[in-house]
C-alpha cells in the first residue's frame, strides 16, 4: 500500500515537472 502511494506521488511530480518543461520550451520558442 504504502509503495502504490510513494509511486504515484513520484509519477505525479514527474508529470508536473514535465508540463512545467513543456510550457517553459514553449515561452522559449515564442520568444525566439
């Protein structure tokens, strides 16, 4: 249970810190 827990809460701030990516390559872009 508590393993099921650890992963999900790593796999959502892997999701977080990829959108965050995302959106900033985007801004980078626009910029250039």
């Amino acid at each position: 249970m508590h393993l099921d827990i650890a992963i999900k809460q790593l796999l959502q701030s892997g999701y977080v810190s990829i959108s965050a990516a995302i959106i900033f390559i985007r801004k980078s872009q626009l910029i250039l």
